[in-house]
C-alpha cells in the first residue's frame, strides 16, 4: 500500500510512525510540504525541528520517500493508494477536495473545514467522489468509549436522557503560544477541541443535535505585553509560570495583546429526541486537574469516564450498586489507544476490506455544531443545527 501525505506535520508524524508495526506492507512513498527541503535535513543528519518539536519522529523507513513542495505535483506524479492531509487547519478542505476528484482513499486530520463556505464546498465534494474518507476522531474509537456504548447499548442505565461532558485541558497553552492562537487558521477552540467531544457524543447517544447555544470568555489568557513578544525576549521569561523557555511548546507570549482565542467555553445541545448535552472545556487549568469525559445518565443508572484516569463507573439507581472499570492506561498510545484504531481502519479501507469507521458525514456535523456554537457565543442566540444555508 503506497500513502502520500500533504503536509507532514507533528500530528500526522505521530500517528503514522508506528505505520510498519500496523502493517509490513504499507509505506509513505510520498510526501508533499513546503518544508520538504528542510525534513530532508533533519533525516539527514538527525536535528529536531525548529518549531521545538522533534520532527525526526515518524520518519523511520522514509528514506526512499519522495518529496514535493506541492500537493497537485505529487498526486499527478505518483500512484497512490491512499492519501493523508495532516496541513494546518484551514487548508483542510481545499486538499480534501483535491484528493476526493480522484477518488481516493483518504485519512483527514479535524477540523474538516473552518468556515461555513469550506464545509458546504467539503459536503458537496464528497457527494460527488467515491473516496472512504477516515476523519481522525480517536477519541470515538478508544476502548473507553467502545466499553462505554456496549453498556449504553445493553439497556443498563436505560435510554440515557442527560449527558455532562467536560473538557478540563492541562496542556492548554500550546493554544496562546504559537500558531494555534491565530483564529483565522484554526477557526477557535470549538473547532479545536470539541470537535472530538461533539463526535464522541453523538456516537454514544446514536441521535443527531438540532440546536445549540453557547458561551466562551477569555479571562486569563489576556494581557498589554506587545504584539509578537516571545518568550526569550520578556523580562519575566524565569518568572512567569507561562513561560515556555523550558517547555519549549511554543514561542509567543501568552499575554500579549495579540493573543487569540478564548480559554474557556461551553454549549447546550439538544438532539432529536428532546434530551440535552452540557459540555464545558477550559484552557487554564493544569496537572491533575486536568480532565475529560462525561457523566451519562438514564432512569436506570449513571456511567461516567474520564481518559485521564482510565476509569469507567456505574452508578446503579435503584439498588446499592457501583459497579468500576479501570483500564490500565498505560497499555494505550495515542490518544488511549484510539490513533492505532484510527490508523488500522485506514490501512484496511485501501485494501478494500472495510468500511471508514469515522466518516466525513460525522466531520461535517462535528464541524458544523461547532461553528454554530460559535456563531450563538458571537450573537447570544440559539442557532439551529441544520444544512439548509
């Protein structure tokens, strides 16, 4: 199986480098990057990239990959399999719509579009092609979650009739130090992160959302340091409990007065049914305050999940019983075991084996409750959850 990648960046490094132990027979025979030149480099003699990330992982075994500068270049050059977009965010739906004229298999990194215009020019790309697209939703295919649906779907705590589903980030100023804090790119934190939460909510419920209102505030992550003050340069740079001159997970001042993005927000969802969903993400918490999952609950019974501990519980309301699963954390890479799902789903579509198991219609309404969740916390409105423009 030959893969070509559009933009080779950490996060597609990441999930592709345990591509030989998924399956022996598939390889990156291509990859198309303005970069190239410099990952060519670094292979060469081993250096970490200069963004402070070690861009040398995941290159194992490329050596005899060809690079090129730009996507239309090497899908006209190559005879590809499959093709993977890992670019920054809003290129997404201009090379997912390149790769869908040709009908290929296709692995695309969230969000899938970050404006409304790119996710109807996506949707309607994708009505015309014959591509299996996997979206890279591994938090939808990590055994916590599959455990999860198998009790939803047994009947054990009922139909469930409330989710409350957070997202505490302790690792969240990589979103104000570099280049995740231009909102032009990433189109906001919704898109950023909820995106997954909304995914793997929808798939536990089996319903679809009908309409949102949302809230988002930036209270700390604000401040009068210039624009484009680095870290290296601020006089508090050994002071400042922000700074990133030892962490190294970006470069700019987290406040300064041109920093993006809020650092924290919530949503109400109601679906189908007439139940409704809380969830709330932060960006300022830090250590083991760090948290995500949710708290599900029918007449039956409560369940709740969080990654960050591995555990699953089941509150039984009608007799005195709580019924715990732990799952040893430490078993599972990458996203609690859910990128090597991800990434076996990928390999067995290109062999024509199986069906995407994270489809581009699940991207498309992530995305689009996301961007409705923004539109509601920018207008103070409810906004209905639908395709109609």
């Amino acid at each position: 199986m030959r893969i070509g990648i559009i933009g080779y960046g950490l996060r597609v490094r990441h999930v592709f480098e345990e591509l030989s132990k998924v399956d022996p027979e598939c390889r990156i025979t291509a990859v198309a990057d303005p970069r190239w030149e410099e990952f060519q480099t670094q292979m060469a003699d081993g250096r970490g990239a200069t963004d402070g990330t070690n861009s040398t992982s995941g290159m194992n075994g490329m050596n005899d990959t060809t690079w090129y500068e730009h996507a239309d270049e090497m899908l006209e050059s190559e005879e590809l399999d499959g093709v993977v977009i890992g670019t920054r965010c809003n290129l997404h739906t201009e090379m997912a719509l390149t790769v869908l004229a040709r009908n290929l298999p296709l692995f695309l990194e969230k969000p899938v579009a970050t404006t409304y215009e790119d996710l109807f020019r996506l949707k309607k790309g994708y009505e015309a092609s014959r591509s299996q697209v996997v979206v890279s939703f591994p938090l939808r295919n990590t055994p916590l979650v599959e455990l999860a649906k198998q009790i939803i779907d047994s009947g054990q705590i009922g139909t469930v009739e409330h989710v409350q589903a957070v997202n505490n980030v302790p690792y969240g100023g990589v979103y104000f130090h570099n280049w995740y804090r231009d909102e032009r790119i990433t189109g906001g934190l919704f898109l950023q992160k909820a995106t997954h939460d909304f995914n793997y909510i929808n798939y536990l419920l089996g319903l679809k959302p009908e309409a949102v209102c949302a809230m988002k505030s930036k209270q700390v992550f604000k401040g009068s340091h210039k624009a484009g003050l680095k870290c290296v340069e601020c006089e508090e740079k050994h002071t400042c409990p922000e700074s990133t001159i030892v962490s190294q997970v970006g470069d700019y001042c987290c406040f300064a007065e041109d920093t993006g993005n809020e650092d924290s927000g919530s949503a109400l969802i109601r679906y189908e049914s007439g139940m409704h969903v809380s969830y709330s993400q932060n960006f300022f918490v830090r250590r083991d305050a760090g948290r995500r999952g949710a708290r599900l609950m029918g007449y039956k019974g409560t369940m709740e999940f969080d990654w960050y501990t591995g555990e699953l519980k089941v509150y039984m309301h009608h007799e005195p019983r709580v019924v715990t699963h732990r799952l040893d954390i430490n078993a599972y890479e990458g996203h609690g075991g859910g990128d090597a799902k991800l990434l076996h789903n990928f390999v067995q579509i290109m062999k024509g084996r199986e069906q995407s198991k994270t489809t581009l219609e699940d991207g498309l309404l992530s995305a689009l409750t996301c961007l409705k969740a923004n539109e509601s916390a920018v207008t103070s409105t409810f906004r209905t959850i639908e395709w109609a423009r």
